[in-house]
C-alpha cells in the first residue's frame, strides 16, 4: 500500500523539484520514512502539492539516482534500504530532464536512440567519480600512456570474459571513446590504395558509412535475407569491387531489424571473405546477453575484428569501449589510437578499470537487462499483433508496416501523435530501395506507463490509417 505520508515543503526553496526532493530527504533522515515504504505515485503526490506529475517524477528521479530512492518495475517507487549519503541537486543545465520526465501520457516520447534503464549504475559511477577525484590513480598531471592504461585493459578484458572471441589477452584490446571511435580506428588500421570500398548490411548502422565517407572509401551495399549478409551477393560484389578491403556486419544483433546470422552462415561469410582476401569487422555493441555463436575473431582470427562498447549495457554517457584485431595487427591498431588521440583520459581508464570490476556491475547489467524486457514486453503487447521483431534483451524493435504504409508517413503521423521514431531510410545508402518499415528504440528515460501510452498511440495510427496518411 502506498504511504500516507505527505511532504511539507520549504517554499524558500526554487524550483519546486528541488522542494519535494529536500522534504523526502528529511523524511527519510527524520523517520518519518522507512526503508521499504512506498512512496505515492506521481500523479497523486502532483495532485496533492498542486504541482505537475512531472515536477514530482523529477524529484523522484533525483533521488533514485542517489540511491534514496528505488523504482521497481510495476510496482512503484520505495524507501531504499541502504544508508545513502545524499548527492547535491544538479542545475538544469547538468541534468537533461526532458527524457527523464516520467509525468503525463501525452507529452513527446523520443524514440530514436535507446535509453536505458537505471539498474544502479548512476549511483555506481558517481560514486566512483568521487572516490577517483579524491585519489585519481594514474594521477593528473601526466599524459596517458599504454602502460598506464593497462587496468582498465584487464577490467575490460574481465568483462568480455564469456564472449567467444578466441584467444584474448589485455594486450589485445584497445581502447576507444565508445563504438563509433572503434569502427574509425579499425578502418584507418585497415584500409590503403587511393579508393577502397566497404561491403555493409543494405540496412545497417549509419556509423559504418559516416566513418567510410570521410575516410574517402566507397560504401557498397549488400542485399540481406533473415540470416543477415547474402554470400552469393556478397561474392559478386567482390569480384566487381576489387579495391573491396571489408565487411562490415552485426551478425548477434542486427541493428535495425533484431536479426541473427547463425553459424552455418558465418561460415558461408568467412568462404567469401577468404577468397578474395577481405577483413570482417563485427560490430557487437547492441548484444547485452549471452552469444549465441562464436565471433568472426574465433572463426576466422586470421581476418576477424571486434567492437563493443558500454553505450547499450550500461551507459552511454561514459563512451568508452574497444577494438579487437587480429594478434598480427595488434600493434597497428594500438598506433592508430596513440597516433590520433594519446589514449583515453586517465581518469576514464581509472573509471573504467574501477567500474567493470565491481562486484556490483554484474548485477547492475542484469537488473538493465530485465528492465528493457519489460519495455520491450509493452511494445510486443501493444504492437504484435502487426509483423513485429523483437527480443527481450535488445532495446529497440523492428516493425514492416502493413501493405499501403509508406515509412515517411507513419512517421509523420507518429510525430503528429507525439512519438518519434526512425524510419528504414536512416539504416539504408541514400538511393538505395528500402522496406517500408521503422524502428522504435526503447526509452527508459520515461515512465512504463508512459511509454505503453506512446505505443497505444501507434497502435491507433496502425489501426486507423487515411488518406492523409496511407498511400
């Protein structure tokens, strides 16, 4: 049952958000709130201090944050259990509360890159920030260095611990400012002559092209099927494209269409790719469960590299994450990061050899996990009676518009209805053919009730299609 307490706010005390956050506090310090009690939900508590559901899901958002508070699923916001030092309230400028508002049903829900859910790790990484500004590690007052940066290679090197990627020591892994600083400095690694070409998915993540075009390398498209690259159309580029150098692929998530390339087909991918001398590049940054198959780097090590990063299981915030080459390029790719940027800061590699060996981030990346499933459940409710693709680990679904939907129109009519989402022409070349078919990223960063209301409202554009709207 929900509390009866209500909090007596200080009016001296602007903005409002800041007023409800310092009242909970007190209740909690005073007693008043024990650990365990269930806070009114933010409509009520809206009603009773004649502010916005908004003001008052802020607050709570504040607090949670701190770890004052938890926020469970279906169930409510509660007293937290643990004895949390209280962090200061952040100005608006330090917070961007737009996608953490959590009040109302009908204000914008931005689907365009996926929010996660807070499995703690805001509280984590604050907490670490803190402890490192008191006694950084690697110090301040000296470049980054290889060397230096070696704990947060093992940390790395400790995370990736379950992922096939054939042998794998610290050495190997390179450093990066998240996914799309990988895929730069595995092409710059990788490609020579005066005008190479890149083989990518016919729809994929844009970053593979953004990267190729201002390395003045062509971007040649790939026809698809359910299992990912088409080896047939893949050879046949080959033999048309001979400055071809490398495939780019997704093969455990395929982002946008949640797809996977299984076994027998990477194997088929690996044939090609040995014939005519082509390096394959694995993109795994969406992946947040188990493999289901061994990477290109264990199948073909040889000609397999790897990227990751903490952008879709922890946070992106920190944009860190790796490159992983074949052992014969290592030093090569270690160079491209040196030669272009020293080496991350080192209190981000102090951060990160702090953070990926926390005895709490396992459980952090599970509680992350379980939430976006229950995001991805409200969408598959609300939308699977229409060709839906989906997994209940990945934050984002795929859905192929019914016959008569032209993807630009169902986006305007989604926009018209205060949710944005990304239509199959951002994934695909400029001229090229693409289905009629969006994707929809998950945002943590709202309420569930907030983003069932978002999903019901294109469920009622699916089902009531026009002739303003259709085609």
């Amino acid at each position: 049952m929900d509390t009866i307490w209500t909090p007596e706010l200080d009016p001296a005390i602007k903005p409002k958000y800041r007023a409800v956050v310092q009242a909970i506090r007190k209740g909690i310090s005073s007693g008043a709130l024990a650990a365990g009690d269930k806070l009114p939900p933010v409509r009520e508590l809206g009603w009773t201090l004649d502010m916005t559901p908004g003001t008052v899901a802020r607050a709570y958002t504040v607090l949670t944050e701190e770890g004052a508070l938890s926020a469970e699923v279906g169930r409510g916001t509660f007293v937290s259990a643990a004895k949390v030092e209280p962090l200061p309230i952040y100005t608006d400028m330090e917070m961007d509360v737009v996608n953490h508002l959590a009040g109302g049903d009908n204000f914008e829900v931005n689907l365009f890159s996926p929010h996660l859910p807070n499995g703690g790790q805001s509280r984590l990484i604050r907490t670490l920030l803190a402890q490192i500004a008191q006694d950084p590690p690697s110090g301040l007052m000296h470049y980054p260095s290889r060397r230096g940066a070696q704990p947060a290679r093992e940390a790395m090197l400790h995370w990736l611990r379950d992922t096939p990627l054939g042998p794998l020591v610290e050495g190997d892994i390179v450093l990066s400012h998240g996914g799309q600083n990988s895929i730069m400095l595995i092409f710059q690694t990788i490609l020579k002559g005066r005008r190479p070409a890149i083989f990518v998915e016919e729809l994929c993540y844009p970053g593979f092209r953004r990267v190729a075009t201002a390395l003045r390398a062509d971007v040649v498209p790939i026809a698809m099927d359910e299992d990912g690259l088409c080896p047939i159309a893949l050879a046949a580029a080959a033999e048309r494209y001979s400055e071809g150098q490398i495939i780019c692929t997704s093969p455990e998530v395929h982002s946008p269409t949640c797809g996977f390339s299984p076994l027998s087909r990477r194997n088929r991918i690996i044939e090609v790719a040995r014939r005519f001398d082509l390096q394959i590049v694995e993109d795994d940054c969406y992946r947040i469960g188990e493999a289901q198959a061994p990477g290109y780097r264990q199948l073909a090590p040889e000609r397999g590299w790897y990227i990751t990063s903490l952008s879709k299981s922890i946070t992106p915030a920190l944009r860190l994450g790796c490159a992983i080459g074949p052992r014969e390029q290592t030093a090569a790719l270690h160079r491209a990061a040196e030669h272009g940027f020293f080496g991350l800061a080192t209190p981000l590699t102090d951060l990160a050899a702090a953070l990926l060996m926390h005895p709490e981030i396992d459980g952090i990346i599970e509680r992350t996990k379980a939430g976006i499933g229950d995001y991805v459940k409200v969408a598959v409710n609300a939308l699977g009676g229409y060709d839906l693709r989906w997994r209940s680990d990945v934050p984002f679904v795929w859905l192929n518009l019914p016959e008569g939907w032209r993807a630009s129109a169902f986006c305007r009519a989604a926009e018209k209805r205060g949710v944005r989402v990304r239509a199959s022409e951002e994934f695909a070349a400029r001229n090229a053919r693409t289905p009629h078919a969006v994707r929809m990223a998950i945002n943590a960063g709202v309420s569930l009730e907030s983003f069932e209301a978002a999903m019901g409202r294109l469920r009622e554009v699916l089902d009531n299609p026009n002739e303003e709207i259709g085609v």
